[in-house]
C-alpha cells in the first residue's frame, strides 16, 4: 500500500466514524423530540434554559381563543381561511413566568428541525402569533398522521403568506 492509499483509507475510516457519531447523536434527540410529541408537551425555554412543559391541560388553565386567518401556500390558487383555537404566544410565556420585556426574538422549533424566528414585537402585538391546536373545531392531527400538523402549530396572522407558521411544534424559546 502506498502513503496516498493510506492516507485515503485514513480520511475514509474517520469520516464513517464521524457519520456514525453523528447518526447516533441525532437518533437520540430525535427520539427525545418524538417522546415529547406524542405527550403533547411544549417545552418553554428563557435563553436556551428549560422554564417548564405545557400540556393540553394547562392550556384549558389559560384559556383559549378563537380566531380567523388565512392560510395561504404556493400550492394553492387562493387563501383558505380558517378558524383556528390557541393561545396568544405572549400569554403563554406570561403563564410560565418568563418575562419577554428583555429578549428581542422567540425562536419555535419543530420535529422536523423547523426553526421560526420571530422579534418580540411580532410576539407582543395584539393578535397576531398564536399556539394553535385546532383548525376549524378539530383538534390538530398528530405529526405520524396524514396531513397531520399538530398537535401544535404556530400561526403568525401579520405574516402576509404564511411562510413562517410552523407545525409540530414542541418548544418555544424566548431569547
């Protein structure tokens, strides 16, 4: 063997051990992520630190509401509106005792690796971003579901095309 074979054979093994790293570190997270999912937990973060986990019954504590907002997708010829049931994004923090007075930006992350960033100012306006867990009085069907989205998505109603709404939500981190 010469030196530029071994050198290749060298490179190769320390690549297919670090996909191997890789791979297993991934699995993990996302089998964690998965847990979360199907107990329908949202985790709540200030400055990447977890505050708490939010579940369905503690969105029956807060109290929801009902809204209309139009979905819109290069997909479709025209927006659809829908009524949608969730929590103000601000509130939902207010509930966990995690002040947005001095962050500048809510990152929501999603199972599939999905990160919107949003400023504070779109999270503070009246009405305008939602945890959502109905469309159109049904409950969200779950990420392993066709057409599934849920059990919680963002809703963003001041984003003229819907490109930073995400679905299968499961944290929020107010940065």
């Amino acid at each position: 063997m010469n030196r530029n074979t071994k050198i290749i054979a060298v490179v190769l093994v320390i690549l297919i051990l670090a996909t191997g790293i890789a791979v297993l570190v991934n699995y993990s997270h996302s089998k964690e992520r998965l847990a979360i999912l199907e107990r329908q937990e949202i985790l709540l973060y200030e400055k990447g630190t977890e505050v708490c986990r939010i579940t369905f019954s503690d969105l029956d504590e807060i109290g929801s509401t009902d809204f209309q907002a139009d979905l819109k997708s290069s997909t479709m010829m025209k927006p659809e509106t829908h009524s949608y049931t969730g929590i103000p994004l601000s509130e939902l923090f207010s509930h966990a005792g995690i002040s947005l007075e001095d962050k500048s930006r809510v990152m929501v992350g999603s199972i599939d690796g999905y990160c919107v960033p949003l400023k504070i100012e779109e999270v503070t306006a009246m009405d305008n971003v939602f945890l959502v867990y109905k469309d159109n009085g049904e409950f969200l069907k779950p990420y392993n579901e066709p057409e599934g989205q849920g059990p919680y998505m963002i809703v963003v109603r001041g984003d003229r095309y819907s490109q930073r709404w995400g679905k299968y939500v499961t944290e929020l981190n107010a940065e």
